[in-house]
C-alpha cells in the first residue's frame, strides 16, 4: 500500500519551507553600490537601513495569502490527478506543494521589496545610489 510519504513531491514543500527560512535577513542584508565615499556615514546608515527593511516581513499577509490559494489549487488538482491512479493522499500532497509554491513566491517577493527599501533609504539619506 503507498503513502503519501513514498510520493517525493510529499517531501517538497517541506524542503522549499526550510530553504526560506534559513534566508530570513535576505533582502535586508544588500549592499547597494553608491558613487561616493565609504565611511563611517555610509556604514552607519546601511545598519539603519538594513533594519528598517527587516520590518518587511518575508511571511506577510502577501505570503500567506500565496499560500493559501496556492494549496487550494494544489489541494484541487492533487484531488484530480489521484482519481486517476489511486495514490491516496493525492489532495493533501498537492495542497502542501500548492502551498509552499505560493509561499516561496511571497518570499521572493518580500526579498525584492526588501532589497528596494534599502536602496530607496540610502538614496534617502543622500548616498548616490547606483545599483
């Protein structure tokens, strides 16, 4: 008799959740390139920046959001696919691949918004961003 645990794509949303989180700071953690001097006032205001763009959850609403309709999905044509070759657990399989995809997509989304918000700060407080 199968499992779900014999299904690899059992496994997969569990490996794409704990790759995410063991990149919690990224975004937050970029080095924008600026023309201008390097001091003490650019590594100041890169450690304000950093923290101010960690206030942008990677888990947001957004993300959970993601992940909820990706499991729905997930969840419907696990649902389908299962009917036609009897491997049970087939919605729940699809429903946590579903999930962790559209969690992983809010995430990367975060990472870039994260990223932006470091760039648009440093501009902000006058460093020549440029890139």
């Amino acid at each position: 008799m199968k499992t779900p645990f014999s299904n690899p794509m059992f496994l997969t949303p569990f490996a794409i959740l704990f790759g995410l989180t063991a990149c919690g700071q990224t975004g937050s953690n970029y080095r924008p390139i600026v023309d201008g001097p390097l001091g003490y006032a650019y590594e100041n205001d890169l450690a304000q920046c950093k923290q101010l763009a960690e206030q942008r959850g990677l888990f947001n609403d957004e993300t959970k959001m993601a992940a909820l309709a990706g499991a729905a999905i997930g969840g419907v044509l696990g649902a389908v696919e299962a009917e036609d070759n009897t491997a049970p657990g087939g919605a729940v399989v699809g429903a946590l691949a579903g999930g962790a995809i559209g969690a992983g997509g809010g995430a990367v989304k975060a990472h870039g918004e994260r990223k932006q918000i470091v760039m648009n700060c440093m501009a902000g407080r006058g460093h020549r961003v440029v890139g």
